[in-house]
C-alpha cells in the first residue's frame, strides 16, 4: 500500500462487543447493589471478574443470565439492545452460566445430567442411544473422557463433576459461558484441566466470563479482567499490562495504584 492509499483508509474499527452492559442498577430493598455499572465482552476472549464479596460480581451476572432483573441500564448482544427477564430469554440468546455448586443430579447419570430436562425423546420414551451419542460429542469436544457416560455423578470426583457441568452448557451451544469460581473445589491437577479447556474454547471462539478469587488463574488465561466494588466498575485493564498489585489496589482502593485518584480504564 503506497502512502496516499494508506492515507485514505479509513481507521481501523473496534469490535463489536458481543455483550455490553450499561448504567446497571440493582437495588434490594435500601441496599443498592449495582450503580450503573458497564461492562463489555468481546467475541472469543476470556474476561475475568473480580472483586470483594459483597461486590456485586454474582448479582450482575443473574441480571445477564436473566435471574434477576435489573431496575435500570441496558443489555446489548451483538450490538442490539435486548430484554432478558428470565433465564430463557438468556438462552435463547447463547448465554450459558456454570453455577459454583456445578447444579447437577447426583442419582443421575453423565448422559442424563448433559441433557438434563431435555431428554431426546422416541415415541414419548426417552431415546437414551441418541442421547449417550450426543453427549459423547460435547465431552469430545471438550477433549475430556469418561470411563462410561453411564456413570451415576455422585461418584465422580469434583474435577469430572464439573465437566459434566461445563457439558451441559456447551450442549447449548452458548456463544457466551460463565463460569463461577470454577476452580473453587478442585485438585490442582483438575484446575490446570479446566484452565486448559478454558484455553480450548477461546480458540473455538466462545467468550469467557471467569468469576474468580484465584487471581493467578485470571492471568494466566484472561485477556482482561474488569474490577467491582461495592456496586460499582472500579477499573477494567488488559491482562498483558497490568499487575496483580494493580487489580488488588482497584479491588481494596478503587484505584490502580496509590497515585492515582481514579478509576482505571484500559
């Protein structure tokens, strides 16, 4: 390209955020949890989510996943405004949450718990060969192995729990996974499993939102991670120039570091 064509090109674009969230307020009662807050995810990154525990980090996710409703603010996907007053609206949408306590049926089996409540069915009877072979599709593509999919999920280590979990939420097909505090109750050696799947499905083009404490975690599979407190976005920095003392200092001060007397912005 010579200099005048490059002079006349036009500026290169920003994304388009597949969920952007703006001015979310949330209010129980006195308390206001949320005081319009925006957040954005862009397509196939992986954004982590942090904060104190009385943040507001869950709240805001139950307003996206249609748990909760928001008393004000916007939901944009793909660049439109959308109503979400209910989990199925979120759905719909390709929104799939992994809940800590991975929600699954303990008596069930791995199959059954992929599909659960939406049991393939043959003349009103469950079809229990499609279902298997199905499931053994998205456990596939999450690169991961049972020794039977008709394991009862009791058994199975927290580790292969929340595989099941993850499952069932690709099942979906979601373009956007939740996960929170996905590491909580797993081995170390099944904590590097899950932050490599997290890897795959950033490749697959999936976007990621990562409720964590495990700050470490964040860092070394985030693109970004965007900082709460007490109801409101405090900072959002790219994982490539910011510090885990940054993101401690925006969780406990609001601001990036002692010098500075704002919010951050990346």
């Amino acid at each position: 390209m010579d200099a005048l064509a490059r002079a006349q090109a036009p500026p290169a674009q920003e994304p388009t955020p597949i969920i952007a969230m703006r001015g979310i307020v949330k209010r129980f009662g006195a308390v206001q949890a949320l005081k319009g807050v925006d957040l954005d995810l862009y397509p196939g990154e992986v954004l982590g989510l942090v904060g104190d525990n009385s943040a507001g980090k869950s709240t805001l996710m139950k307003i996206l996943t249609g748990a909760y409703r928001a008393d004000a603010g916007t939901i944009y996907f793909e660049g439109r405004p959308v109503a979400i007053h209910s989990p199925l609206d979120s759905r719909r949408l390709g929104i799939e949450m992994i809940y800590q306590n991975f929600a699954l049926c303990g008596n069930l089996d791995v199959a059954s718990n992929v599909f659960l409540g939406r049991w393939p069915a043959a003349r009103l009877l469950v079809d229990r060969r499609r279902m298997e072979q199905e499931a053994a599709k998205v456990i596939e593509r999450m690169k991961f192995a049972f020794p039977s999919l008709r394991t009862p999920v009791e058994t199975l280590s927290g580790g292969r729990q929340q595989a099941v979990a993850i499952a069932r939420a690709l099942a979906f097909d979601p373009k956007v996974l939740i996960m929170d505090e996905p590491t909580a109750n797993l081995s170390p050696n099944a904590s590097q499993r899950l932050l490599e799947l997290v890897r795959d499905l950033r490749g697959q083009g999936v976007s990621i939102i990562i409720i964590s404490h495990r700050m470490q975690e964040i860092f070394d599979v985030g693109d970004r991670i965007s900082v709460l407190r007490q109801g409101e976005m405090v900072g959002t920095l790219s994982i490539a120039d910011a510090t885990e003392d940054d993101v401690l200092n925006l969780i406990v001060a609001g601001r990036r570091s002692r010098q500075e007397g704002g919010p951050a912005r990346d």
